[in-house]
C-alpha cells in the first residue's frame, strides 16, 4: 500500500475528484494556453473524418437520435469546437435521413463534464452512443501506481516527480497502470457502443521504445519543472518526502504499448494507428525573448498540472514552484523552443460484432 499522508493524488478516488485542467480565464488557464492543442486537432481533423466515414447511420432512421460522447478532463472551447466538428461532419447525411424518416432534424451530443477521469469507467446505457472522441486525455493516468509512492518498493519514485529518466521499476509501474486504465477504458466504451459506431482517439505518446524517455513529456514534467521541485526542498520550503510524494500521473505510450492492450482487449478493429508529430506546445509571440519563452513554458506546464500542484503543496507554494519553472526556462529558452516538440499516438477503432 502507498504510505499515508497528505498527498491527494496517492488513491484513484482523490485523483478522480482533483483532476482537471487548470480553469478561468488567468494567464496559466487552459483557456489561455491551449492554442496549440486546438492547432494539433486541427491538424488531424482529416484522420477524424476518415474515422467518422465508418460510421454506420441506418439505425437514424429506426427512430432514434445520432449521439456523440466527448471523453476528456480539458476546459475551454475545445471540447465544444471538436463535437462541433463531428457533428459537421455528418451533418448533411443526418438531415437527409431525417428528412426521409419524417423524424426530428437534430443530434444530440452528449458531453462529460470536462474534468476528472472517470472515462475510465461505465458512463452511458449500453449501445448507446455512436462516436466516441477523446482528445489529449488517455494519458493521464487514474491513478499514481501504489508502489511509486511506497517506500517499501523498489518503484519508489525518490527524488523526482515524473518518470522520465526513472528507474525501471517505476517505470514498468507507470506501464502497468497505463495498460490496467486503457483496457478499462475499452471494456467500458465496447459495452456503450451502438453497432456500427467508432472511436476516435488521441493522446500524448512517444516515438522513442525506451518508457523512461517519455518524449516532450519528458521535457515538459522531467526537466525544469522537476527541477524547481528540486529548489522548493534545497531552500527548505517543502520537505524532500513532500516533493517524493508528488507525482505527475502521466504516461506517454509508444505505438506498440497502446497495440498490445487494444488486441488484448480483442473487442475493437485497429483501423488506424499511427504517431503523429503535434509539434510545440509552446505559442509565443516574441520566439527571440526568452522571458516569454519561459513563462508561456510556466503556464503550459501549469495549465496541465497546476490543480493537482495546488492541492498538493497550496496556492502560495504553487506560485513560487511555477515562477521557478520560468526562470529556468527562460535560461535555455533557445534548446527549448528546439527540443520540445510533442508526438501523439492517433488511434480510429470500430467495435466488431460478437
């Protein structure tokens, strides 16, 4: 069991409540640092519409509406810019079946609130739903492995607040986890799923077969922001057990790790799986002014974790942690803007019929 204590992300339950992308309108909102997630599902809105031409639509007309679930823990324009993009989509065959069956011209997209990670399990009628999207979320973890927190276990995570660059041990925690969340994910969805449905699904990943090289995740959680961790215990304003009992529950998959449980689960065609390079999650301005390079590299990085960090260690504790994260970004501003380039596994998955 994972030692007790103050950390909030140590069981699923506390996870399950806290996860969510940082809200409001501030400077370190998602609202304010997502231009580049919205650029790389733009991007990939030609993979989307591949997926959505399997999408059988003769059960429209038996009497019932066309329902999309958008599955993800984001805030903002997004969630509703990409169920808007599905639904465009299909819109002219819709209306055309409707038309024809005398029905109600409508749809009705059905929408997770957008916070928490309960899309690991049961959330809607069985076949039910038609299209399922999930969009930059199948990466965050339902929970922070048991023995990464444990200090009993040789996965026992010291001294760092992500895995990349960890031992082996912690690693294959972190996998193990990822492999548990997404089979769960499937069992529930492959239940909820109408015949003749489809998935659509995104999520970071990494091109590299080596898990402790977790790409641009690595870079994003690994580097300066473990290092401002590192300056929170040095200047004695967190104890080094508190930093030890953070960690970011986030596992960036390689092409192969997200293959082996989609066939292991066997309910779902791989009709597309590929890595798909997303690019920067950075959008500044001034790409010379390494200031701005290291804030806009605070606020992404808060924006994503700046919840969980929050109620970790507490607003004022948080803002000198982030500050931090700045600094020492903008230090290397230039190797920054170079090397932080984000890769997502792109997967389109249809049920197949038992």
């Amino acid at each position: 069991m994972a030692p007790s204590g103050e950390n909030v992300v140590v069981s699923s339950q506390n996870l399950e409540k806290l996860l969510s992308m940082k809200g409001g309108k501030g400077e370190a909102s998602y609202a304010n640092n997502c231009q580049a997630q919205a650029q790389h599902a733009r991007s990939m809105l030609h993979l989307l519409e591949e997926t959505l031409d399997r999408v059988h639509l003769d059960s429209v007309v038996a009497g019932r509406a066309f329902a999309v679930a958008d599955l993800g823990c984001s805030s903002g324009t997004n969630t509703i810019h990409n169920v808007e993009a599905i639904i465009k989509v299909h819109g002219q065959e819709l209306a055309t079946a409707w038309r024809n069956s005398s029905l109600p011209t409508a749809t009705a997209p059905t929408l997770l609130p957008p916070y928490q990670v309960r899309f690991y399990r049961r959330l809607f009628p069985a076949r039910s739903v038609d299209v399922f999207y999930s969009a930059f979320s199948l990466h965050w973890l339902s929970q922070v492995p048991d023995a990464v927190l444990d200090k009993r276990s040789t996965a026992y995570n010291k001294g760092r607040v992500f895995i990349h660059g960890a031992n082996e041990s912690t690693v294959s925690a972190y996998k193990k986890q990822f492999q548990i969340d997404l089979a769960a994910f499937l069992r529930s969805r492959s239940t909820e799923m109408r015949r003749g449905g489809t998935m659509f699904l995104t999520c970071l990943g990494r091109t590299c077969v080596d898990p402790t090289d977790q790409g641009g995740a690595g870079l994003l959680f690994g580097t300066h922001f473990q290092d401002a961790w590192d300056d929170l215990v040095q200047e004695s304003l967190i104890a080094s057990e508190k930093r030890d009992n953070f960690n970011i529950p986030v596992y960036a998959p390689s092409l192969q790790d997200f293959k082996e449980v989609v066939e292991a689960d066997g309910s779902f065609a791989i009709n597309k799986l590929e890595v798909f390079r997303g690019g920067s999650p950075l959008v500044v301005s001034l790409p010379d002014d390494a200031t701005e390079i290291g804030r806009a590299m605070a606020n992404s990085c808060r924006a994503v974790s700046g919840v969980l960090v929050d109620a970790h260690i507490g607003d004022r504790l948080s803002e000198e942690l982030f500050s931090r994260v700045a600094s020492r970004a903008a230090s290397q501003a230039n190797e920054l803007l170079e090397q932080l380039q984000f890769f997502h596994i792109v997967a389109s998955l249809s049920l197949l019929l038992s």
